[in-house]
C-alpha cells in the first residue's frame, strides 16, 4: 500500500492500528484489517460510504 499511494508506512502502538501511511510527517491514511472467509455486500456498501 505505501509503494502504490507513494507514502511511507508507520507504526502506531496505541490504539493498535493495523496500516497507518504518512506523507511529509502527517498521517494520511490508516486502516484496519479483519480477516474473514466471507463479506457480504451490505458490508462492502457500509465501507464505501465511510
């Protein structure tokens, strides 16, 4: 993730944060992983809308 938004990856202890990507020392994109077997598509709707 950090090659393709050309941001340098951190690491945030506390809360726990999975992807956390920084631009010029400013966090800019941080995510969460889940791992399942299956998502539905009212999951995938609620993420696209947050």
């Amino acid at each position: 993730m950090a090659k393709y938004f050309g941001m340098k990856p951190v690491k945030i202890m506390e809360p726990e944060i999975d992807v956390a990507l920084v631009k010029f020392k400013k966090l800019s994109v941080v995510a969460e992983v889940k791992w399942r077997d299956e998502v539905t598509k009212k999951e995938i709707k609620k993420w696209r809308e947050n």
